[in-house]
C-alpha cells in the first residue's frame, strides 16, 4: 500500500497550477531599460505606476506536476488547479506553446499601439495580408496566403473594421477583391459567406495586419507570453505621450487584451493577477467587465477593483484613481 501512495504521489498528474506572477511597470523600467520606449514623438514621464500582471503556470507541455503539486495548489487560496487539457489542446508540445505565446505577445503589442494611436487621433495606416485560407472556404482557389488586400468592390481596404463593414454591404452579392500578388494588382471576385453566428458576412480567410504607425514602439519585456498584457500596453504608451502625469502617483495594475479600436477582452487566472496586484503594493486594479464574475468575492483586501469595457474607459478609470475617487465608477468586486 506504501508503494502505491508513494507511485501515485511522484507520478505526473494532469493538472496546471496558476498562482500569482510578477507584475511589470509599463511606465517604468525592466532589466535597467525603459519597459515601453517610444522614439519619433515627444514623451512625457508619469509618477505613477501602471502594472501589467502575470500568472506563472506550473505544468502542461513543458514539463508536467506531481500529484504533491496538485495538491499543495488545492490547499492554496490564491492559486487554481486546473485540468490541463483546459488550457492546452491535446498533443501540443511545449515548443508549440512558446511559440503561441511570443505571436500572442506580438500581437499584443502591436494592437495596443494601434488602439493607443487609435485613442490619441494619430493617423496610421494598416495592411492586411491573407496568412492562409479556410478549408474548403471562398476564397480558396481565388485568393491564396501572401495576397495584400487593396480593395473590395473599388474602396480601399484601410483597416480591418472597415473590411467588416464593406464585407456586410456586399453580403451575398459577393465581392470584387482587388489583391497585391507580387508586385502587381489583380481583381477577383469572391463569393462571401457568414460567420459561425450568422451575424457578418467572411471572406474565409485568415488575415494578419501590418501597421505603419507614426512613432516607433519598443517593448523591453522578455520570457512573458500571451495576449493579456494589450490594455496596460496601450495605458503606457498613452501615459507617456500625454503631457502630465495621468496616473498621479497612485500604483495602478490591469489585465485585458485590446484590439485596434480599443475594446479590451476577458483574461485568464484574473483571480492570481489580482493577488500579484496586491503582493506588488497596487492599490486599484482594472479588470475587463467579462472577466467580472470571477473577481466577485475574490478581491485581496486593499485592492480595489473597476471593470472596464474600452480603452476609453480604462483611461477615465486612470484618471479617477489619480484623483483617489472612483466610487462612480463601475466595480465588479462584489455583487
């Protein structure tokens, strides 16, 4: 029986263990470098703190728990022991994971330039590039993965909002999609098809947008992957292209992915971000409004919470924290 306990306590359990990460100041420095370094505009400094979060995951692909890490997270409040299939797919090694996680964080970055530009009404310019094509899609046969899009039925495609609606207007007329293949432009027309809801009209393709912005963004922040970190990017880069210090010097922390028009998106392990939030002294924390029901009843004591739903709305949110009232403003923390 002894044998037995032992076995099953050092095998390999299927779980993933969340607990709180370290958090990063996007107005601050990393690693004796400036966090987000903006060139080609004029900045301003902040005294104020707005942390991104981490969460650090133990398990999964790139080297699975013991069933004593399991249950040690089991037994600890402020981490979350999760079945690891519902973080990563079935075979997915951890080469695949990594890799994931530096394309989302990419991304991230690249977005929360957008919807910071996007905010400040600096003009920018986006292309879109089809990557690849739906499976037995529309375009497959008309369109194929490197095609620039220039425009639909004559209107210049400018950002990926405006596909969207030019897209909607063609509906099941279909579409005359002018390409940039090589060098050269070409015209082909592709029969659209609706979205899995039924609620727009899709080329069936995969596109991937390239920005020419009028400022140069670099971010300084190594080993953290994923998409969560967009909003607090885009809180940053506005922080230091407003002149004052929007933050005041209230230590304020966040999560959320945001997209080019500023919407910010739901997270995952909210409730060890909001406890790294804590550990690192914040005092407000901003939470997208989806991610709400999580945080009901789970917020450290100290911390307070708003939900936002826009980029919009998380500077307002900023701005109230510096003043030190944000008893208007919606929180998701109790319920």
């Amino acid at each position: 029986m002894s044998v037995l306990l032992v076995a099953g306590v050092v095998l390999p359990a299927p779980y993933v263990v969340e607990a709180a990460g370290p958090t990063f100041n996007t107005v601050g420095s990393h690693d004796d470098k400036q966090l987000v370094k903006i060139t080609g505009a004029e900045t301003y400094p902040s005294n104020g703190q707005l942390d991104l979060t981490t969460v650090y995951v133990q398990g999964g692909p790139s080297g699975r728990i013991n069933s004593i890490n399991a249950i040690l997270g089991w037994l600890d409040p402020t981490e979350a022991v999760l079945p690891e299939d519902t973080l990563y797919p079935p075979q997915t090694t951890g080469q695949q994971v990594d890799e994931s996680n530096a394309v989302a964080m990419t991304t991230s970055q690249e977005d929360s330039v957008a919807a910071a530009m996007t905010y400040l009404d600096k003009p920018f310019t986006t292309t879109l590039t089809v990557h690849a094509l739906v499976a037995s899609g529309p375009a497959e046969g008309v369109l194929q993965a490197g095609d620039e899009l220039v425009s639909v039925n004559g209107t210049r495609v400018t950002s990926l909002d405006g596909l969207r609606k030019q897209l909607d207007a063609a509906g099941a007329r279909g579409a005359e999609i002018t390409v940039r293949r090589d060098g050269k432009e070409t015209t082909r027309h592709v029969a659209l098809t609706r979205d899995a809801d039924d609620s727009r009209w899709q080329l069936g393709v995969y596109l991937v947008p390239h920005y020419d912005f009028p400022v140069d963004v670099d971010f300084q922040l190594d080993q953290v992957g994923g998409p969560s970190a967009g909003m607090m990017f885009a809180l940053g880069i506005i922080e230091e292209l407003t002149p004052g210090s929007m933050a005041g010097d209230q230590h304020i922390a966040g999560t959320g992915t945001i997209s080019p028009d500023g919407t910010v998106g739901p997270i995952g392990g909210i409730r060890q971000k909001l406890e790294g939030a804590k550990d690192a002294g914040a005092t407000y924390f901003l939470a997208p409004s989806q991610n709400c029901d999580e945080v009901v009843d789970h917020v450290p004591d100290g911390l307070t919470v708003v939900e936002v739903n826009t980029l919009g709305e998380a500077v307002n949110s900023v701005e109230h924290a510096a003043a030190g009232n944000v008893t208007d403003l919606p929180s998701c923390g109790t319920r």
